[in-house]
C-alpha cells in the first residue's frame, strides 16, 4: 500500500494536495502526520524525515522501497499508476494546460503563499483586510486566480477546473482555503468554485481533521499570539 507522510493538517498546504488528491481518487494509502516540532536540523520533524527523504520535506509518497517527494511528482507518479482514475484530463490540450497551472502554483503566487500561510481553522478576516489593502503582490495573485479559474470554468463549463475533478482541483484546494480564511474579495463565480472545492468529500476530510488537530504552532502564525 503507498505511504504519504504528511505535516500538520491545518498548516501543510503542500501536504493537502496529494493527500487530497489520494482520498479524492478512492485510492487506497496509509497516513503518517509528522508534527511541526520545528523546521531546524534537530527536531523531531527534521530527524523523522532524515532517513526517508534527500529534501528533509513533507509530502513524502513511499510506495515498497521507491521515495517519491515534491507534490508534483507525487501527482504524476500517482496518475501513471491508477490510469484509470483519470487525474489528468483526457483531452492533450487541457492537460498540458492543467500541468501549466499546476506548475504555475508550484512555482508562484508567492505573495499569496506568504503573507496568507494556510491556516484552516482560523477565521482571519481584518488581517486579510489589511493584508488586502497594504500587499499589492497579494491582489495580483488573487487578480490572476480570477482569470484562470473564470477563463477555465468557461472553457469546461465546470463544475470544477476541467469539468471534472483533477490534480489541478487538487492542487488549488489549499488557496481555496486560504481564500476562506482571510476572507479575500473574489467574484461570486469564483466563490461558488472556492465552495465546490471544500465541499468535496476528499477536501472535506482534510478540512475536517484539519479543525479537529488543536495543535497552535506559534512559529506558524505571526499574526495571533493564540487560537
């Protein structure tokens, strides 16, 4: 059976996607969470990972004695070995372009990712209204989430990215999130897909374990000084 290790649920944006994309798929896998101790050398999150993975990074797929890391890979390998889950779309257009968002994600929106880390449990809507009015790399990403997201909805005539569920829905589920926790300003048709997305049964799960951890990380979250 695949192994994934995974972080915190309520912080690991990166650990979200495949996990989500695994339960989203019906697809069969064991669940290893190594806690956020810390991120140096030392701790116990770093110590766990040193003899499992080159990066010392969460999401971590094993699957025998194969050690899949990066959640790109980890997609890839996981749609090669269930074809017929269907992860990437069928058609070659649509897959090309939802590998490019999906790199676009990996590799950008780094406004959004910093200064809105993820933060499932929390409500955070005046720090998203000053991040809003004093990040302009924040309204640029979220401005360039609207026109893919409206540009694709309108080309696969939804209800998700590419009609049907993918590794590109997979991959957007942690900015849903993020989306919800500082309460960013979208247009409703993209509020209805930001709900879609957390309504399905495998984002749902996450989200669910992800309210039920009760684990504060003081470290992870600057702007509150408790839950």
């Amino acid at each position: 059976m695949l192994k994934l290790y995974i972080g915190n649920k309520n912080y690991s944006s990166w650990s979200m996607r495949p996990w989500v994309l695994l339960r989203q798929a019906d697809i069969a896998f064991e669940e290893v969470m190594l806690r956020f101790d810390a991120f140096t050398p030392d701790s116990q999150f770093k110590t766990a990972l040193k003899a499992l993975s080159p990066t010392g990074k969460v999401p971590l797929l094993v699957d025998d004695d194969l050690v899949v890391w990066d959640t790109l890979a980890i997609a890839e390998y996981v749609a090669e070995q269930f074809p017929e889950k269907h992860l990437w779309p069928a058609d070659k257009a649509a897959r090309a372009r939802a590998r490019s968002i999906c790199a676009e994600m990996h590799s950008g929106f780094t406004g959004l990712r910093g200064h809105c880390p993820m933060n499932i449990e929390a409500s955070l809507p005046e720090t998203g209204a000053l991040i809003w009015r004093d990040q302009p790399s924040v309204r640029a990403d979220v401005a360039r989430l609207i026109a893919m997201w409206q540009a694709l909805l309108n080309d696969h005539k939804g209800p998700l990215l590419f009609g049907d569920f993918s590794v590109a829905d997979a991959y957007f589920a942690p900015i849903c999130t993020r989306l919800k926790t500082y309460v960013l300003p979208v247009p409703a048709d993209i509020a209805a897909y930001v709900a879609r997305v957390c309504a399905l049964p495998g984002v749902q799960a996450w989200i669910s374990q992800a309210q039920a951890e009760h684990d504060f990380l003081a470290f992870e979250e600057p702007y509150r000084l408790a839950p």
